[in-house]
C-alpha cells in the first residue's frame, strides 16, 4: 500500500475532513443569516461524496474512519434531557397539548408518505419504508426491517426528511403565523427528527427542548402504531 493509500485509511483524516467540511458549511449558513438553502448537512453531503469520489475511498473506509463521530451521536442525544429538565415545568404545563399533537403529527407523517407512494406505483416494500421516514434514523431503519421493509432505503429517506424539514419548517411556520416556540419547536421533532431538532436548537432553547422530547416521542409512536398495523 502506498503512503497515500495509507493516509486515506487513517481515522483522523477522514474525522478531520468530516469536520472541516461542516465547519466551512456551517461558516456560510451563519454569514447567510440560516437560509433555509444553506443548511450544513446539505452543503457538506455532496462535498464530502466528492471527496470520496475523487480518492477513490469506498464509504465502508469513510464509515469506519468516522466510528468515533457516530458514537459521540449518542451522548449528544442523550445530553438533549438537559434543555428538557430545565424546561420540565413549561413541558408539564403543555401535556395534553403534546399528546394531541404527537398522535396527529405521527399519523399525518405515516399516512401522507404511504398514500402518496401508494399513488405513485410503489411496491409494499417500498410503502413500508416510506411510512418510518419520519422516525429517528436507528429507529426507522429498525421498525422498516421488521415490517418488511428495506433498512438502507429508510435511512436515506429519513437522512432526505430531516434536511427538508430543516430547511423549509423555518419559513413555513413563519408564513402561517405560528410564534409559539413551543409549537414551532414540536412540530419540526415531529417531521425532520434530529436535523430538525438541530435547526430548532439555532431559533431558541424552548423550541429545541420541544422539539427534542417531539423527535423521541415520536420515535416510540411510530415504532408502536406500525407494529399495531403490522400484527394485523
């Protein structure tokens, strides 16, 4: 193997590439003020694809080569209790508020994605795919296997939901006049899961804590209304 080849398949390079890329990506969505077509993980995508794609580095090297950023996912998703405890006596005061919204949200984003595949000719493969699209990525890869459907499709369709809804919830909750931070906040957790969350978190503390407990509850939800349909 040459020095080169030997470069590419060390860990620190590719979690240094990784996190220069963002940094850049990141640097540009502040100087455009957050617009909605300049989110970091849409800008970094597509470059670190070409970085690959350019070294000839198959994703398994990338993927092994960034272990260690994967595993920090979850002390950080862990660490979103924190927002969630010092907001506790704001969450209490809007329970049945959340309860309402949990089971419209996770219903609407089950039933819009399987009927609009349904419209377009998919296969039940596919369909039950489409219906985790809105779950956590761990989650909905897990639930679409167990109900027959296909685990990598489902992480990209989760991975393309989470950077939608990160882009367009901003301006469209604007554009229908929702202020409430609480609303806001749990309506992105509910859609766009930890890209969502991430975006909330930018706007204000409140609308990050809610839609933190949104995306984990919403995870639960899902996983639980599509093994009721699956045992039926």
């Amino acid at each position: 193997m040459t020095a080169l080849g030997s470069l590419l398949h060390t860990p620190l390079l590719w979690i240094a590439v990784t996190l220069l890329v963002f940094e850049g990506a990141d640097t540009i969505s502040r100087r455009s003020n957050r617009h909605p077509l300049a989110h970091p993980v849409l800008m970094s995508v597509p470059v670190l694809a070409a970085i690959l794609f350019a070294t000839g580095t198959p994703y398994r090297t990338y993927a092994q080569g960034t272990a260690t950023l994967t595993f920090l996912l979850g002390p950080a998703t862990v660490a979103l209790a924190v927002p969630l405890w010092r907001n506790w006596p704001l969450v209490r005061r809007s329970g049945k508020a959340v309860l309402a919204a949990l089971l419209a949200g996770s219903l609407t984003a089950i039933l819009s994605a399987v009927a609009i595949g349904w419209a377009l000719g998919a296969s039940p493969e596919v369909l039950a795919t489409l219906a985790t699209h809105s779950a956590t990525t761990p989650v909905g890869m897990a639930i679409a296997e167990s109900i027959g459907g296909i685990a990598a499709l489902a992480a990209v369709t989760i991975l393309t939901t989470g950077i939608l809804g990160a882009m367009v919830a901003t301006p469209l909750l604007n554009r229908l006049g929702i202020t409430d931070p609480r609303a806001r906040g749990f309506a992105i957790g509910v859609t766009a899961h930890g890209l969502g969350t991430a975006r909330a978190f930018q706007v204000s503390e409140t609308a990050g804590t809610f839609a933190g407990m949104a995306m984990a509850l919403n995870a639960a939800m899902t996983a639980l209304l599509l093994s009721v349909v699956a045992l039926l």
